[in-house]
C-alpha cells in the first residue's frame, strides 16, 4: 500500500529528488506547499534542529508522516559560518550572487579555502514522534577564488570538488546528486526508511 509523505519544503527539484529515491519503497511525496503549509521557522543553531522543527511543523499541519531537510555550506577559516544561515549570509533578502561575494568578501585575507557542505535529513511518523529517523552527510571541498560554472545553485559556483578538479556548478546534475551531501544523506533516509514502521 503506498505511503503518502508531505515534504517540508516547496522546492520542486527536491520534490523530485525524493520522490524517484522513494519510488520503490510505495511513497506519494507531496510537498507542502501543495497542502497549503507554510514554511517553518528555523531559529535553531544547527541543522539537525532545524530540520526536526521542519519535519514536526509539516506533520502537525498535515497530518502525514513528513520529511524536512536543513543544509548548508561550512567554512573552516569562518568557524563553520554560514551553516544554517547559508541561504540569508548577506542579508535576509539575499540571493545566491549576494551571498556568494559575501563569503568572497570574507575570506580575502584567510589562506585556509577548505569547506563542507553539511546535510541533515529527518523523517517523523507523526508531529510527536519520539523517534524520528535521522541521516546526515559531508560533502568536502574548498572555496574557489571566483565563481566557476552556470550549473546548481547557492554556492556551487565556488565550491571546488578536489576529487573531479571542477566547481560543484560545472557538474551533470547527475553526477551532482550522486556524490553530493544531499545525495548521500537520501541513500542512508531510503535504507532506513525500507523498514520504517
């Protein structure tokens, strides 16, 4: 019997993201914005935080098992900035330009370029749910001097892959999700999820 799970996010890319990993577990993914959920607020310091607090919302609103994700890039010579304020670094307003020259902009006097990109995934069963499913993933790296491809988005474009010798921007989608800390993080959900309750 197919399984329906709101995600606690609008975005269309993670939507499909989830719902091919999901396909063959008997998951209907619906994003919440298709429920006319509101985003949750995200006061918390750290990603798994952040997360649960998104899961619960949609699962409370909804009434369905839910999904959230809370992710991000961490610099080592910014002490692990932006992290969760990944996505508002120059601003609350701020856009992938903007908060890319401001990590440029912050990292002119350090030699040290080296960067993570952190995701945290949790799965609830209902909005009290004592035990949630949790996976997370690193993706390493280091920050490019400039921008380098047109592809992905946020920090992409500065965010040097060691292992392929390119930005995370100049990679097939494919291959992206594959070694990405997302893609990592979803692998290990689905191989929990296989026996969720």
């Amino acid at each position: 019997m197919t399984r329906r799970v709101v995600l606690a996010s609008s975005n269309a890319g993670k939507l499909r993201e989830f719902s091919n990993l999901l396909a063959g577990l008997d998951f209907d993914v619906v994003a919440q914005g298709d429920l006319g959920i509101e985003s949750a607020d995200e006061p918390h310091l750290t990603f798994l935080e952040n997360a649960l607090a998104k899961a619960r919302h949609a699962s409370e609103c909804s009434g369905l098992p839910a999904l959230a994700d809370d992710s991000g890039l961490c610099v080592a010579a910014l002490l692990g900035a932006p992290g969760v304020r990944s996505a508002r670094f120059a601003g609350p307003t701020a856009d992938d330009a903007a908060n890319n020259a401001e990590l440029l902009r912050r990292l002119q006097e350090h030699d040290d370029r080296r960067a993570h990109y952190t995701c945290v995934l949790v799965a609830v069963a209902s909005a009290d749910d004592p035990e949630p499913l949790v996976a997370d993933a690193r993706w390493q790296g280091e920050i490019l001097q400039s921008p380098r491809g047109s592809g992905g988005f946020g920090y992409d474009p500065l965010f040097l892959v060691p292992s392929r010798g390119c930005s995370a921007a100049e990679l097939p989608a494919e291959e992206k999700n594959r070694i990405s800390h997302r893609g990592q993080a979803l692998r290990e959900l689905v191989r929990q999820l296989a026996v969720w309750r």
